[in-house]
C-alpha cells in the first residue's frame, strides 16, 4: 500500500499544527488533545504525508482509499515500559495474593521476580521468542505502535544475554519501534542474597560491558526498593550504566517512599515509573529535574494496591505518561485501553489527558519523538482507526470491550 487516503474521519485526534513541534505534554496542557474534526489523512510510504479538514479536501492520488465516517483516528499507543519477554505464568501468585499474601511477602519467600527468573533458566530461546512474539503482536492489534521491553528475569550473564537477544530478534522483525532496557538489577539472585556486591560487581563489571558491546541495550533499569536495591546501590549502577552510554529509566516507588525518584532525576533518568509513593519531596525533585513520571495503574490494580497521584504531579504542572507495565507478576496484560479506563476512573485523568500521557508522552519517555506520539507530516503511519464510536470519551468509558476497528502500522492493515 503506497498511497493510502483516509477520507471522512470523524475526529483526527493528537495532531500537530503549526511548525511548533510540541516533544512532551505538562500540566494544564495535558488536557488539549488537539484535534481535527471532519477530517481526512493521506500517507505515502508508510508515513503520514498530510492532513487537514474535509472542508478543504483536494483530491489525492492514491493506491486504495478508505471511507472512516463514524470513526475516530489517533496516533498508536507508545507502550514505555513493559516486561513482554517472560517464561510461563504466576496465577499461582495471584491466588496467594486472594489468599491474603502481599507482593512483597511472596517476593520474601523466593516468589515474584525470582519465580520468573527459575523459568526463564529453563526456558528454550526460541519459545521465549515465540511466546513474546504472540504477545506483542496482540498487544499491537490493541493498538500499540511502539514498546519498550526489558530484562530482568535472566539475573545472570546467559539469562540477561538470552533476554536481550530475544528482544533484538523482535526488534528485528517487528515493523515498530522497539526500545530494550537492561534490567538485571530486577532482584537478588538467591545466591547473592547475602552476597550484595558480588552481584552488583558482576552485573557492572561482567554483564554491561558484554552488553553495551554487543549494543543489546537501549537504557539501564533497576528496581529501587526497600527489599531489592537500595538508593546506594541505585546510584552505582546507574553510573556505571552512564559510563556505557545507557540512559537511566528506572522503577521507583512502588511500594515505599524509596527515594528512587529523587536518585532518578539526579542521574536524569528519562523516566521514573511507578510512583504509587510520591509526596511533596518527589514532586520537589520532579520539578527540579526533566525526568517523565510514568504511571502504571494497571499494576496497581491487580496487585490491589493505591493508586498513582496523578492530578497531584499534573497540578503541579508536571508531565504524566501512562504505560501497561505488562508482565506475568503484576500486571499479565497489555491493553492499553483498559489502562486507560483505569487512568480515568482511579487516577481522575480526563480522556484526553490519559491519550496525550500514552501518545506523546509515551514517545517521549521512548525518545521517539520524532516519529511516534502525534499526527504530524512525516511521522510513522502507525495510527488507530476505532469502531464508529459516539465520541474520545466512550473508549475508556466502554471498559473491557474492544474499541478498535484496525491497527496501521507504517501506513499498512495489521
Ligand atoms: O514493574 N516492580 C518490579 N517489577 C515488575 C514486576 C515484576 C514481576 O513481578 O515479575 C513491575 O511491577
Ligand atoms: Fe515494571
């Protein structure tokens, strides 16, 4: 498909006009989701060439042309942290949990994180890649343009090694944008329970010059948390993952006021994600830095714990980006419309808000501004086409049913 017109589009939402190229959404400003109503799209080559109002249409040459009355068009979900490369499942976590025992508790008895990283020791390379490949390629039919994977289940050289290899293999073969992070720094392996520096030595020593030299990593994660690694510990191997030309994008303050955010925006992570914990000091640091809050609400909700303040950071004129944390621990889903309807309902984010903080916001967190996250010549045709829908606010409003009609991806049908 070389030349694809979409004509009749009832509202083209998250477009860019004027020649002043917005990179990421803050404060009041989240609430404009700007938008075209009546509108019609052209893409060439499998980028969006132009657009405007059917009201000033001039007829284009194209290939096939598509007739979107009723229906609305965004840019793809940016999905900017997940954990889609896992062996197995962990539902016998989540009856534990109904059973009484919380995320930590089970983490405490060799469960969680731990759970994951015994599968993935067994676990054969090309299941793992045929696994995620099915994953992401429903979570693409859901409307995902662009995800960022990570580590973190390996835990040892060969285990992180086989990870990111999988995570190339997909960003080899995918069509959309992938970004991987390498997050050995998930758990302490049982043998270096007791051992602290032996795994953190072996993980800057060992793992990230291996990594960095065979250019498997994108960004350096680590989970900052009482029980896991400390703000100490987060500080090294942040450093150390500078030194290798990896960018900090780190989970924090999940389940405490772990001082993650603040250690995160001191090493000008892209982002922070997670943030069920933040008060005045986080949203202090948040202010001070250009770190991106990134929410995850649906991992909140399946572990049943509090949500996000997210009208306190974007009242505090800050950015907000939402992602799906998807993984098999706290969160085995990938639907971002569902994340959307949390965002709404649990987090009081307005519809637009919770578009704009999982469009551009999400590009942002990915530092793929330039071609994902809003309407705008020359960007990435990867574009949601919905159902005909009575308006943007009946897609988290319409929850656990499916909205979307097509998926482009570079200018082509999924
Ligand atoms: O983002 N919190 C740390 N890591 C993941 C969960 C990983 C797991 O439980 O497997 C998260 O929620
Ligand atoms: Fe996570």
């Amino acid at each position: 498909m070389q030349h694809l017109l979409l004509t009749n589009i009832k509202q083209l939402c998250g477009v860019e006009i004027g020649d002043n190229r917005k990179t990421r959404l803050a404060g009041a400003d989240m609430k404009q989701l700007p938008s075209i109503e009546n509108a019609w799209l052209y893409i060439e080559h499998g980028k969006i060439e132009s657009f405007g109002s059917m009201d000033d249409f001039h007829p284009k040459q194209a290939t096939d042309i598509m007739d979107l009355s009723g229906r609305i068009v965004l840019p793809s979900w940016v999905d900017s942290h997940t954990h889609l490369v896992f062996a197995g499942s962990r539902e016998g976590e989540f009856v534990d949990r109904i059973n009484g025992l919380s995320y930590e508790e089970i983490a405490k008895r060799g469960g969680g994180i731990l759970n994951s990283a015994a599968k993935m020791k067994a676990a054969d390379e090309h299941e793992l890649y045929e696994a995620a490949c099915q994953r992401l390629h429903n979570v693409m039919h859901q409307g995902t343009g662009a995800i960022e994977i990570k580590s973190g289940y390996g835990l040892d050289l060969d285990g992180e090694l086989k990870m990111l290899k999988v995570i190339r293999k997909l960003k080899e073969n995918a069509h959309i944008p992938i970004k991987a992070s390498f997050l050995a720094a998930h758990a302490y392996p049982i043998d270096y329970k007791q051992n602290h520096e032996g795994y953190l030595n072996l993980i800057i020593n060992t793992m990230l010059p291996k990594i960095a030299d065979e250019g498997l990593a994108d960004y350096m994660d680590v989970f900052c948390e009482e029980g896991f690694f400390s703000v100490a510990e987060t500080e090294r191997l942040l450093e150390a993952g500078w030194k290798y030309g990896l960018k900090p994008k780190i989970h924090a303050n999940q389940l405490h006021y772990s001082g993650g955010v603040q250690v995160g925006v001191k090493h000008n992570a892209i982002s922070v994600d997670h943030l069920e914990c933040v008060g005045d000091a986080e949203i202090a640091a948040l202010k001070a830095g250009n770190t991106i809050p990134t929410l995850l609400p649906a991992a909140a909700f399946f572990l049943g714990i509090q949500y996000q303040p997210a009208r306190k950071i974007i009242d505090a004129g800050l950015p907000v980006c939402l992602a799906t944390d998807y993984n098999p621990g706290s969160c085995p889903s990938g639907n971002v419309e569902l994340l959307l309807t949390l965002a709404c309902t649990q987090l009081k984010m307005t519809p637009e808000e919770a578009v704009n903080a999982v469009t551009i916001n999400g590009a942002a967190a990915l530092e793929l501004t330039d071609e994902m996250g809003t309407i705008a010549a020359g960007k990435r045709a990867n574009l949601i086409i919905t159902k005909p829908v009575p308006s943007l606010a009946y897609i988290p409003y319409d929850f656990g049913n499916n909205n979307i009609e097509k998926m482009l991806v570079n200018g082509s049908v999924l």
